[in-house]
C-alpha cells in the first residue's frame, strides 16, 4: 500500500486532537506494516507540526513513532496560520511543490492513496 496521510485539521478543539491522534495511529500501522507513507501538514493542520514537537504534548512520542515519515509542512500554509518561524525551529521541512503547497495531484498519480484527517 503507498499512502499520503494528509492532516488538516486545526489545533483547536477536542475532535481536532481526536483527528490528528487517528492520523498518528493510522501512520504507525502503515508503517510498521511497511507501507510506503507520507505524512503531509496542510491547511490548519500546520499548526499540528508545531504542537507536536513540543516536549510536553502528550502524542509527541507517537509523532515521534513516524517521524520519518514526515514528508513536511506546507509553505503556503505555514505562512497564512502564522507558525512559519516555528516549522523551520522544529527542522520539518516545508513543501512548495504546487504554488507554495504540497502537489497533492503528484502523489496520487505515483499511486498514493491519499487519506485526510
């Protein structure tokens, strides 16, 4: 299976938390069932690479579990929701592939599937 888990949900409510701890948890079955894996932060989503770098999230060590896989942060993005500074701090790299985003349309004509959360 080839996979792209593209996470956009914002930081700013429970079911967030709930969305991106199921983006995790789905990343961390894939990979440890050896599936090719891309983890993208787009949108609000974001924010998230922030957060979960931080020593005190409590799902740093699941982000962690799959940090490897992390093919970045959205340019555009990381720019408009004001955690630009803070993206490149945590050294996950930012993708401009398509006007400043993610080619979304490059992953899935290599065959990615691509999942949002």
């Amino acid at each position: 299976m080839k996979a792209a888990v593209i996470v956009l949900a914002d930081t700013e409510t429970h079911g967030d938390m709930g969305r991106v701890a199921n983006a995790l948890e789905f990343a961390k079955e894939l990979k440890e069932e050896n599936d090719e894996l891309e983890i993208i932060f787009d949108g609000a989503g974001t924010k998230w690479a922030v957060e979960l770098s931080k020593s005190d999230n409590r799902m740093k060590p699941l982000f962690d579990s799959v940090k490897d896989r992390v093919a970045g942060v959205c340019d555009y993005c990381a720019r408009a929701f004001g955690v630009l500074d803070a993206v490149k701090a945590s050294g996950i790299p930012l993708l401009s592939e398509f006007d400043r985003h993610p080619s979304l349309r490059t992953r899935a004509a290599r065959g990615y599937q691509l999942v949002t959360f």
